[in-house]
C-alpha cells in the first residue's frame, strides 16, 4: 500500500521535474534579453545554492565564507575573458598600475580549457584546505563559521590591494570575446544560457544522487549526531572535507558562469554580504531539500530585483520584512511549507500514513536544531 | 499549549500563503510584463522611448548601501533639471518621465540596471554612476546596446567611451592644476593619502610625475582601505615626515575619521595645510565644519560660487529639498548633464544616440559653475578650476580660479612629463 503511494509519488515529482527543466529549456522563446540574462544569472546563483545545500542541510556545516570560492571561479573566467579582450597587449589596469609584463600565475588562463579546469580546481582546493585544517581538528559550529567569515575578510582585503594583479575594487570587466566569438552576440547569449540550464540540471541530478546515496545517509547522520558517526567507525571530518570542497566546487562553477552573463566581478561580490545572501536562498527556500534551495535563489532574487525596479526608494526595508517573516513563520522556509501543505492534504484524505507523517515531523524537527 | 501551537501554525500558514500569491503576483506581473515586451516594440524599438507625449530617461545612482548618502543628493538635482525643463515645455515638446533605479552601491547591480533602462526600459539616455566601479561596470553594457550614459563626478580621467559623456572634472580640470596651485605657494613636500582604490592610486600617480618635473617632493605614500577609520599611525607618520602639504584623496567615511583624530592630535589647519579633493558641501555637513575650517578643497563648483546661474540653482534646490540642504561639485554637474542633453537633443532634432552625440560637440550652457562646453573629441566638457577654503559655517570660499574654463584632457597629452602616464591611450 505505502510501496505504491510512494511510487506515485516518485513519479509525480520526476514529472515535475521534467516539466521544469522543459519550461527553462524554453525560456529564450518567451523572455525578453533582459529578463533572460536576469534569469540565467538567477539560474547560476541557484548552483553555489545547491552545493550550500548539501554542505548546510545536509552535512550540517554552515559556511559563510561561500562567496569567496564563487568569486574564486569568477575571478578565473574572468581573467581569461580578460585577456582575451586585451589581445597581444596588457590588460588596462596592469598599465595604470605599472606593470609592464603579465604575472606569472595570470598566463595560465590564456587557454580556456585551463581557465574552467583552475575555476573548478582552485575553489575546490582552497575548501580542502580550509576542512582539512578545521574539520579534522574538530573545530566546528559557530567556530567554523566564524572562521569561512575570516576567509572572506582575508580574501577581499587581497584582491582589493593587490590592484595591479586583480583589478582592486574595480573588479574585472569589459570583455568582449568568448572564444574568439562576440561574448554579447545573440547566439552566444542563448547558447550560454542553455549552457548554465544544463549544468544547473546536471549538478540538481548529482546533488540528488549524492543526498540519496549511502553517503547522504552518512552526512544527514553527522548533521544530526557527529559523534555517534565517529562511535560507528566513520570519520566524519572526511566527509565534511569532501562536502566542503565539493560545495566549494559548484560555487566556483557558478561563478564562472556568473561572470559570463554579468561581465563583471569584483572583490564586493565576494565579500560578507553576499556570502550571507548565499545562506539566505537556502534558508528561505527550505535547508535540506535541494528543490528548496533552488526555488529559495530563484524567488529571493526575483524579489530582490523585482522590488527594486518597483520601489527603487524602499526596496531594502521590503526584503528586510520578507526575510523576517519566513523566518519567523516559516522555519522549514518554502519547500517546508509545501511539505506541510501536502501533509496536510494527506491528513485529510486519510489517517493510514499516520506513521510516515510521524515520522517527518522528527525529521523536520532535527532540520531546525542544526 | 496545543492549541496555541495550532494557532501559530495556522498564522503562519496563513501569511505564507498570502506572500506565496504576492510573489506570483509580482513574477506573473515580470512575466507577462517581459513576454510583451518584445513583440511591443519590435516594430519600433528606436522610437519606443518617445512614444506619445513623453521621453524616459533613467536615473541610475545608489540609493541603498555605503554610497547612497552621496549619490542620493546626485538624483535629487537630477531630478529637479528634469521638473524644471518639463514645467518649461519638455524637450522637443515631450515630457521627459525619469525611471529610477536603484544601483545600491554594487557595480555588478548597476550592470543590471544599466541592461534595464536600455533594454527594457528603452531609455532615451542615461544620468548616472559615482564611483569609478560603478561606471566602469555600466561602460560595457552602453557600448554593447548603444545607450548614452552622463556620468556627472570626478575622476581619474584615462578614459574616453564613445557612449558616455563626463561632466564632472578630469585630472587636469582638478588634481594637476591643484598641484600647480600648491606649488605655487611654496609648498614642496607632499604626503599623499589616499582610500585604496583606482582614483587615488591613479590621481597619486600622476602627482608624482608631476612633483618630480616641477621640481617638488614625495615624502610619503598612504593607503587604507575604503572605511578605514583608525588614522592615529597615520597622523604619526605625518608628523614625522614634516610634509608642507596632505594631499588627501581619502573617500567616504574615512574622512571623518581622519579629521576628527587630526584635530585630537592638536594639528590644526594653521599647523598643516590639506587639500581634499573628495570633500564637498555635502561631506562637510557629514564630518561638522568645525573639524574642516581652514582646510583646502579643489572643485569646479562650490555653493558660493558667484553667477546669475547658481544664484536660482541654489534658491530653487532649497525650495525643493528644504532650507539646510546644500548643493555641491556633483550635484551641479548632474544638473548641468541634463541641460546639456537636452540642448544636444534639440540640436540633433532627435533622441537617437548617434544623432544627440554626433550633435553635442561644441554646444555651449551657462551652467551654475559658470559656461561650459561639450568637447566633441572625448566628450568631456570644460570646466573652471577652483582652489576653496573651508569656512566654519560649512560653505567653501573660493581663493583662486582658472580665470577660463580649462579643456579636458582625460589622457594628459598636453604635459610633456605625463608622457608614461598616458600610454593607455
């Protein structure tokens, strides 16, 4: 009987999925340039989204220090983006700053293949580094958070000084060429477009695998009791790490593809705020459920520019409001509304899941202790 | 206790539910706003911005964040040109309808914006920007769809966009003559002090290269970054350089700081002259004029300046914003940016970006700060140059001027010892 219910279920769900990825897939039919630049930057923060997820909801490790490895990625594509538009001739802010031939660890990103590999590589090691010295030494909770804070501080305050090798405030920006193609042609647009859709779809699976497997059994059980897993024979700071580093990851992914889209990055998109807002779409989405986190990105930063473009003079204190509320009222954030909608529904059309529903609740009730 | 746990989950619920529907109600809004958008104005995207009785234009500056303070003030003058040539009869008989956007101190969020008010909005033009990020961000997306952008602030110059026009100063409108100016006054050694940023690396840059032709002397170079409020090593190294002259390129809130804990360290502006090129009226009211009298500021425009021109400019912006507002170098040029395009587009007898900027070149207004004009080369506009003081009621006294308006010259090619300064170029 339940088997059943829960293959239903099961096939619902992948029907919703299809359908959204269809919608998405489609989405340059419909939208206009703009909208579908807004919609493929939104679709890139959904990526550094995901990978919070499974480190946050999942693992249990809050990292406010995400921002860094999304700039990290950022930073790589557009360097390579960047000497792509200057041609034989140094990038202009070199020149203002007086160097007079490029720095060793900028040639690298000559070769676009290099470029992605290093955007990926360079987040992923940099997480590594950071779990093996913290999660192994058992340093975590707010310690751990406070620390990914402290990255993002040192981070910052590099690429801001170093102007002559990053770029300093001004970030990196106007690129013209993309493989020797027109970065802003309309071509370009959609197949980059496409391009983020299908990472983002392809990460969602990955993501999912991982939350499914013997392996998100092991990182929801460190989340919910770290020291139990170590009485059970697992070391749960491998696991952090690999998390840690995987997340780090994806954020340098959607980084990259951020900066395909927007044109732009600067140290201010690596710093505190954003990184905050990173934990932001998860939380309003709902932690712990890739979907939430997802739906969390895409709703958050269409109310972001959506109020803002209405309300260019109050915009800060409606977010302000939004945010509260779901916090207060909505701690399961928005996929947990919608769990407890279908329970509810459930609990009316009978009372034979009373098990299952049980059940969920001590899950969701472990989601808030983390 | 049950029953109050039900209470609050209803509550909840309930509230959830009603932000659900506003959300869609807004993304339903975005999206069949955006869905029409194209078929729309497909058939008439060039003229879509001056459909019927009026012409938009965008307002782009932070309102929200660290620089809202500043840029905020920016609108407002903006805004008032905007009422005043509409109360006048519009531009070629249209009214011009401002779309404000929020920048909020996020160059890649001014990107976004800047692609909105193109490409949405189908703006006729543009004013807007502070920072030199900010517009640095906005530059590409200008010259990708072809907008006009009047960026109306200070800068470091190096820079000509086909697509922009800069009404505020370039370094040899400011910092050169400045330098001359102190020079001139028997002041050799120099102590720079700057945020750390491209302005006041690129504006020290040239400072050296100039003191080392002239004849004066670097004694010292300082960053902090933008923020920084803790300046007593700072003023130490001061003293002990014994510099005849701070050359102050701090922005922001750093300046408060810096004055405040330069007055608790006794040095008063008899002691050790300053000259500030990031301080105007408006920061003066932020930092209290009792800390800055005395102290030295150049700019192209203050409120005292004395022409017909600004004598209404600043009666009118008091009427409008309240009588202890005060009006500053920026505000003036945003100001003056609107008057500007409008005279280039009723040149041009048209809001096409092509025909305003082939047409701008040469166009002549009598703005408060006295007569400017476009240069139709790097699209920069002549200015006056002006060395102030700081007076203890807040205003700035002019003690020297340029006598004419200076050409701009973004890339300094007119001064033999910036030769390695402008192979940008």
């Amino acid at each position: 009987m339940t088997s059943i219910f829960a293959d239903r279920r099961r096939l619902w769900l992948l029907l919703g999925y299809i359908a959204a990825a269809a919608v998405l897939f489609c989405a340059p039919l419909y939208l206009s340039d703009f909208r579908l630049n807004l919609l493929a930057k939104f679709l890139a923060f959904a990526i550094a989204a995901l990978g919070l997820d499974l480190l946050w909801g999942y693992t249990g490790v809050l990292s406010l220090g995400h921002g860094v490895f999304f700039g990290l990625g950022a930073y790589a594509m557009g360097m390579h983006l960047k000497l792509q538009a200057s041609g034989t001739r140094l990038p202009d802010f070199m020149d203002w700053s007086g160097l007079t031939k490029l720095p060793w660890f900028w040639e690298p990103f000559k070769v676009f293949p290099v470029a992605v590999a290093l955007g990926i590589l360079i987040p992923a090691l940099l997480a590594l580094f950071l779990g093996f010295f913290t999660f192994r030494n058992r340093i975590k909770g707010v310690y751990f958070t406070i620390l990914t804070q402290a990255l993002v501080i040192i981070v910052t305050t590099l690429f801001i000084g170093q102007q002559a090798y990053t770029g300093g405030t001004n970030g990196l920006t106007s690129f013209t060429k993309l493989l020797g193609e027109p970065l802003r042609s309309d071509t370009m647009k959609t197949v980059l477009y496409l391009a983020t859709v299908a990472v983002l779809v392809l990460v969602f699976m990955l993501c999912r695998y991982i939350a499914n497997s013997r392996m998100g059994k092991v990182l929801r059980a460190i989340r919910d009791g770290e020291n139990r897993v170590r009485f059970l024979g697992y070391n749960p700071a491998t696991y952090q790490m690999m998390t840690f580093a995987f997340s780090g990851a994806l954020a340098g992914i959607a980084g990259m593809l951020f900066v395909l889209h927007v044109g732009i990055i600067s140290p201010s998109m690596m710093g505190i705020v954003p990184s905050i807002e990173m934990i932001l779409w998860v939380a309003i989405g709902g932690r712990g459920t890739l979907i939430g986190a997802l739906i969390g990105t895409l709703a958050l930063n269409y109310a972001k520019s959506g109020l803002s473009e209405a309300y260019p003079d109050f915009w800060t204190i409606g977010l302000g409001v939004l945010f509260i509320v779901v916090t207060v009222f909505l701690p399961g954030g928005i996929a947990g509304l919608i769990r407890s909608g279908a329970e509810a529904v459930r609990r009316i059309r009978g009372r034979g899941n009373m098990h299952e529903s049980g059940a969920h609740s001590v899950l969701q009730g472990s989601n808030r202790s983390v | 206790m049950k029953r109050k746990g039900n209470w609050f989950k209803g509550m909840g619920l309930a509230v959830s539910v009603s932000l659900a529907l506003v959300g869609c109600g807004s993304n339903n809004e975005n999206n069949s706003a955006s869905s029409s958008a194209p078929a729309s104005s497909a058939p008439a995207s060039s003229s879509a911005a001056s459909e019927g009785g009026t012409v938009k234009v965008g307002i782009l500056h932070s309102l929200s964040g660290t620089m809202s303070i500043s840029e905020v003030t920016v609108k407002n003058s903006e805004l008032m040109a905007i009422d005043e040539i509409n109360a006048a009869g519009g531009v070629l008989g249209k009214q011009i309808e401002p779309v404000i956007e929020d920048g909020a101190s996020d160059w890649p969020t001014f990107a976004e914006k800047a692609r909105k008010l193109i490409s949405e909005d189908k703006a006729a033009t543009v004013f807007g920007g502070w920072t030199s990020a900010s517009r640095k961000a906005m530059l590409p997306v200008f010259e990708e769809l072809n907008g006009l952008l009047w960026y109306p602030v200070q800068y470091e110059g190096l820079e000509s966009s086909p697509n922009i026009f800069y009404t505020g100063a370039t370094t040899n409108q400011q910092i050169v003559p400045s330098v001359d100016y102190l020079l001139e006054q028997g002041k050799k050694k120099f102590f720079l002090l700057g945020s750390d940023y491209v302005f006041p690396r690129t504006a020290n840059k040239i400072i050296k290269a100039q003191l080392a032709a002239k004849g004066g002397e670097t004694v010292a170079e300082e960053y902090t970054p933008l923020g920084h409020t803790d300046y007593t090593t700072i003023i130490a190294k001061i003293k002990e350089a014994k510099p005849d002259v701070v050359y102050n390129t701090l922005n922001g809130d750093s300046n408060v700081a810096f004055f405040k804990q330069l007055k608790d360290a006794g040095i008063a502006a008899a002691d050790l002259t300053t000259l500030s090129v990031s301080i105007a009226e408006e920061e003066v009211k932020g930092i209290g004029a009792d800390f800055l009298a005395g102290h030295l500021v150049a700019w192209n425009y203050y409120q005292t300046t004395d022409t017909p021109e600004n004598k209404t400019f600043v009666e009118s912006f008091k009427a409008k914003y309240g009588a202890d507002s005060v009006t500053s170098d920026p505000m003036e040029a945003g100001y003056t940016a609107v008057y500007l395009w409008k005279a280039a587009v009723e040149k041009a007898g048209s809001f096409d970006v092509d025909a305003v900027k082939a047409a701008a070149g040469g166009i002549e207004f009598n703005a408060p700060e006295g007569k400017v004009t476009i240069d139709g080369e790097n699209q920069h506009i002549y200015k006056t140059v002006r060395i102030g003081e700081i007076q203890s009621d807040g205003m700035i006294k002019e003690l020297w001027n340029s006598g004419s308006p200076v050409k701009p010259d973004p890339y300094l090619k007119g001064y033999d010892w910036a030769g390695d300064l402008s192979s940008g170029s």
